[in-house]
C-alpha cells in the first residue's frame, strides 16, 4: 500500500478553500472596517457566576439528546442518543453521553452504596466507595457503544438522522480501579474463568465476562470526564469493558461473581444473542468492530453554501484497537482516498477524521471506511447482510452512505 | 538516569494496598453475604430524561466551581476555580472549567457573531461562524492555566485549599481552525510579524502574540469537549494558544490584526507584566513553564483511614511540551521516587500521576515535581523568589508541600 501523502492532499483542500470562504466573507460584509460594535461590547457581562455548575449557551438548546418515539415500548427501558452531529472533537459532553436503561435510572445515595465481590475466591469482599477509590486506580479514554446502535437500519435506510442511526455511542476519559487489582485482592481461584458482573438497578443488568478480559484491561470507574460518573452512566459506579458492547459495561455495579462457567442470564439468550439464518443462535459477540462514520456532512448539517469548498469530518473507532485509516469516497464506493487522523489516535477510543473536497454542486454519494490495526476493514452492508441474514438487531457496524442532493440536503440510504 | 521500574513499584502498592482495604472491608460488613437490596433495586427508575441535556447527581451538588471572595474588587474582572480534588482524569468537564472575566461574560448571539482579520494582510476578511466553519479543521486537547494561578502563594501559604490555590486550569479538546490556515487565507505581508487578538467583552481585552506561534499551533477553537464553546470560555469563537498563559487565549474573538510590531496594550503594561527586583519590568512571559501538584491527598481530601495504604494522585503539564517525569516525595524534598504516569501524555495537556504509599501515621510533607521533555525542572519556591523577587503576581509555577497530620488531614504549607 502506498502511503497516502496527507501534507499534500491538506494543502489542495486549504487552497480549494480560500477561494471558497473568500466569497462567503464578501457577502458578509464589507472587509475593510472592522465588526461593528455589539451590545455585549459596550457592557459589563455577567460576573462570576452564582450558578456555579457551568451550563451550555441558549443558543445550544436544540443540541441534547434524542430518542426514537417508535423504537422502545417504554421510557424505562428506552435508550436516547448522542447528537453526534454536533460532536467537535473525540470527547463526548457528559451531558450528551447516550442512554440506555433496562428499568430505569437509578437514584444510589453514594453512602450507602456497595461493592461484593465474591464466588470462586480465597477472601469475598464487600467495599464502601471510600474503600473502592483507596485502591490504586488508571484513566484512560475510552468509547462505549451499544450494539443495536444502527439496528434500525439493517433492513433499509430507515432514520434519515445521524444522531439516531449513529448516536449510541460516546467517548470519555474513565477514571477507577483496574478489574484485575480487585481480583488480585480477592484471590481468584485456579479453576475459575468467568465472572457474572450485575447492576443494582431494578432489572439487576447482568453479563458474564471471560477472565481474562477482566484480567486485561476492565476498569471499575467512578469519574468520568473530570467529575463523578453521571446518574445515567452507573453513578457512583460502572464497569468499563474497552471495546466491548455497552451492554457489558455494567452500570450502578452491585457485585462480581468469580465462575467457573458462563452465567447464560437472561441478557444472554432473550437479548443480546443473535439468530442466524443457519437457526443456530451466536452468544457472546463480545467485541465492537471497526466502525465510522460522515459527522458532516449529514441529514442534520447539509451543505448551505452551494458548490466548492468543504470539509468532510467524522468518527472511526475499533473495539480491538487503534484506528489505523480512514478512506473516504464521495462516489458511493467506487472510489476512496485517505483521510486525515487528527491526534491523539488512542485504543479503543474514537479517532477523529477530515477529508477536504470540492464539492461541484452535483448529487453525491458520500462514505467513509476504517481500518483498524489489525487488519480489519469495515464491511458494506451487503457483506454484512451474507453473514447475518436479513433480520438481526446487533453489530451494525457497515459502511454509511449519505447521498448529497444538488441543493445540499443530505438523505441517508443504502446502496445495493 | 536510572529508568525506573514502574512495573514493580506498581506491584508494591497493590500489594500494601491489600492487606488495608480487607480491613477496612471487613469494618464495612460482613463480606460473605451480598450486598442487601436496596430501595432502587426494586423499583423503575427514572426513564429516558426529560430534560435531555443531563447534570450531574444531586449528591456531587458540593462539586462546583469557588472564588475567593477577598482577591478581586469587583464579581465582573473576578475568577472562579476548577475543583481540582474531584477531577479524575485529564479531562476538565466543561461545567467546572475555571472562569476569569476582566469585564464579565458576553452572551453573544451567534448568528450576529463576526471575524475581522485585517492589518498588513493582502486580503483582510469578516468572517460568520458558519464561514468559519467551513474551513480545514484540528481537534486537539490542551490545558489552559492563569498565569495568576497560585498568586496568592508568592509571599506564603495563605489559601487552604487546592481548588483555591491551583485551579485556575482546566484541559479540553479544541476544536476549531488552526490560524494558520486563516493567515494563508489572508496573505501575510512579508515584514509582518505580530498579531494583536481582541476580544469582543466589553474589556476588549487584547494581546499581541508573535507570528512565529500563530503559524505554529494555535487554534481559532469554537468546539470544546463535544460541544459548542461555554460562554464563560468564549462563545461562539475563542483563540488557543497552546501552552501559553490564559489571558492570551482571547475569549470572544473579534479581531485578528497583522502588525509589525506589538501593540504593547493595558494588558502588557498594567498587567501581565511583572516588575522584577532590579526594577526592570518583564514583559511577554507567555510560556507556562512546566508544573505539577497533587490533588490526593489535599486540604480538601485528607487521609480518612488512618495508617496504611494510599494512592497520591495528582497531575502535571508544561507549556512546553509532554511531561517526561514526576517524581514524589513524602518526605518534603529530601528524597524523590518516580511516580507512574497514566496514558495518554500527550503535549501541552494536563497528564496524570499516580504513586504508591504506606502511610505510617506519622506527620509527613508530600510534594511532587515534574520534569518536562525538555528538561526543564519544576522548581521549588525559594528557587523562584531567587529571580522573582519577593512580591511578584504571576508564573508561580513552584513545588507544593502538603502537610500530612497524624490526624489525616492536610495543610498548605511552604518550606523555608
């Protein structure tokens, strides 16, 4: 393969851009005398403040999160969704990370919450959150995604959204003890290879994890993005699993069971298994693949400048690793040419890419494809569809199309 | 230099940290029974939020960003501080970034926002946000600090507090335009070699910056941390001057203007200037030198447990590039050990360390010290007043002592 030269291809798009923007900031007003003064300029602003939890300008109201009135048949157990569209960069905003609950949220009074930790182990323990944070702890970056994010859409184009086609997943810095110091401290057995992880929450949320996943690199968070975990992400306190399945990531942890065996819960066969069209059932795809997608443009930001200059931005991400390229094609496929990684490209965390193109004004097929570090390359849908027949709910991890229309409004579809 | 064995001294204190935590587990309860089922185990939580934009749990309601009520003459030019002792990781959230206004926050109305970039240009330009919008795009995560952070410690220890003495800092991803993409827009003239940047506050608070820095790695940013700007961090628009002191990353950004020479404004002459000893004035001390501090134990945060196993955890940064080392002490600068430094390190950003220690309940002083890539050494206070004299206001950049009791809590010190 040859190296893409990025210096170079970032050179064309700046210089395709100048002209661009140049006419725009003609039409928007005369460049010989500076900005007018505004209101804001000639008054005091508001002091320090006495709301001293900072919140977003009111200008940002309609970025929040969303749901999909049809998808869930009650708010409890609903999931809502990350506005991605509206995502700078690799970190997604605790007030924007996506939801999804098995009974509801619930309220835990950190004070009287408790951490077992038992089974198959030389000396059970029961830790206060006091004791939990004593221990020595890591943070490091990492995404979370559920895997019905993009379910809607495995038999058609169905959601013309990006926040709700791609919206379950978020991004954060994890802040706790590593699984394996607990272990440690508790003495696993010889014979054991499972833990049962479970939540506290009313559906008592519940998955089993081979040992030596909780051995690598599981963490027992309790901050998350330079704060406590949030109430809806498992406060006070969470199983992060990197690159693992959302469901995995237990929230409001209750207690680690130490197994010789899988629990087979009820999360593991009526949800969160797939059928296949073999009738055999497939438990336990634990690993969220090498996935990406167009931030922008898409449904909810079309292009509103007409034809020239833009830049195509997104996410890529990899639950076995490092993103190790993004192409991008703006002919349904046909062809694809590199993107530019933006730094920092962490594991099992989202990675940041543009893509400068000149648009001319015509309908276009916009996509973009990872590679991660081990080889893979996200599939079309089509490849996605021999393996998992026409009607799964998981691990929807295919290639997006959005087609650009010549007045700039951007539908989602599939490409045959 | 030895490198030191990371790997081993981990082991150590998860080893000490163990035979600690059973006992204080077996205080907790009674390890061999599960954790009783409490009110939100049995019942529906909250379902997916009606108020989409999500806060954190009312039992954090204590974390919030604090002032000092005596330091500044008015709440419009006040500042309010990170509380760095309930931050986690590297990551500041956006609600508790810290504040400084020198005539109050602006509530710009996006739309109305404008760019002027004007001055010894070929080719000045007003831009709109979408315009700006539409160029070439960079993400990356960076602190910014107040030079004026820990002011009130240049003659003493006077603040008892963490958040009061060093959090006026906060690190997030910025994303935006690098400005060097908008001076190659504009054309530089070839004698051109400052900018003066201006904030639209009713300050207008202006600085000139070198084009040599411009060029380098400043970002025009209108993202942070997966979402728009805060108002009380610049919205719509601010400029990023990676690694430079605060006041230069210029809020509310209207006006970039090419120069010759600098303006020497009220900001350089009034403030952000320091008169030395020799009664020369110091102009243009941009850089923030290399610092560290830790953030557990603190004033805030005392040892609870009595005698025995805790994690000092605490971050360090340097304005000019990664933190290669940290090193601790307990026993107030006699001896140092290096401390474990978590991943991601990354350049002009906030990077966290950690350190095993067994406490033995004795009173201690427990410093850090960092060490950045290009070798420069934080120093101690004394060392500091050697060029700074006895009386300065900015760049206190020294070592902090903490004062452990044997009681467990903590105090602000300073070591003659």
């Amino acid at each position: 393969m040859t190296k893409p030269n990025r210096r170079d291809m970032f050179k064309v798009g700046a210089a395709a851009g100048a002209s661009m923007i140049a006419a725009s900031a003609r039409a928007a007003g005369a460049p010989s005398a500076p900005p007018a003064d505004n209101a804001w300029s000639n008054s005091l602003g508001h002091g320090v403040d006495s709301r001293p939890y900072g919140q977003p300008s009111r200008f940002e109201k309609n970025v929040v999160r969303r749901y999909i009135p049809w998808l869930s048949p009650t708010r409890d157990a609903d999931a809502s969704f990350t506005p991605l569209q509206d995502q700078p960069g690799i970190i997604t905003s605790n007030g924007l990370f996506f939801e999804r609950y098995h009974s509801g949220r619930p309220t835990i009074n950190p004070d009287q919450y408790r951490l077992m930790i038992s089974g198959l182990v030389r000396k059970p323990l029961l830790l206060t959150l006091n004791d939990l944070m004593r221990f020595p702890s890591v943070s490091h970056i990492h995404f979370i995604e559920c895997p019905a994010n993009g379910a809607t859409e495995w038999p058609a184009a169905q959601v013309n959204s990006l926040q709700l086609t791609h919206g379950m997943i978020g991004c954060s810095v994890w802040t706790g003890v590593k699984l394996s110091t607990l272990l440690d401290e508790v003495g696993v057995a010889p014979d054991a290879r499972w833990i049962v992880a479970s939540g506290s929450d009313g559906a008592h949320m519940d998955r089993s994890l081979p040992l030596w996943k909780c051995l690598d690199d599981c963490i027992i968070a309790y901050g998350q993005n330079g704060e406590a975990l949030r109430p809806e992400q498992g406060y006070p306190v969470r199983l992060v699993v990197p690159g693992w399945q959302g469901n995995v990531n237990i929230k409001w942890l209750r207690q680690i069971e130490v197994s010789k065996i899988p629990a087979i819960t009820r999360e593991e066969t009526s949800e969160y298994s797939e059928l296949l069209p073999s009738g055999e059932a497939l438990g336990f795809t634990w690993v969220m693949d090498a996935k990406s997608v167009i931030t922008f443009p898409c449904p909810e930001k079309p292009l509103q400048g007409g034809p020239g200059f833009y830049e195509i931005r997104g996410f890529a991400w990899s639950g076995r690793g490092k993103v190790k390229r993004v192409d991008v094609s703006v002919d349904g496929g046909k062809t694809y040419r590199p993107a530019k990684l933006d730094d920092p490209v962490l594991s099992k965390c989202l990675t940041r890419f543009t893509f400068p193109w000149q648009w001319d004004g015509k309908p276009a097929l916009i996509q973009s494809r990872v590679t991660d570090e081990t080889g893979y390359v996200q599939p079309t849908i089509v490849q996605k569809h021999k393996f998992w027949g026409n009607d799964p709910i998981y691990e929807n991890n295919s290639i997006q199309t959005w087609q650009i229309l010549a007045n700039g409004k951007v539908n989602n579809v599939q490409l045959s």
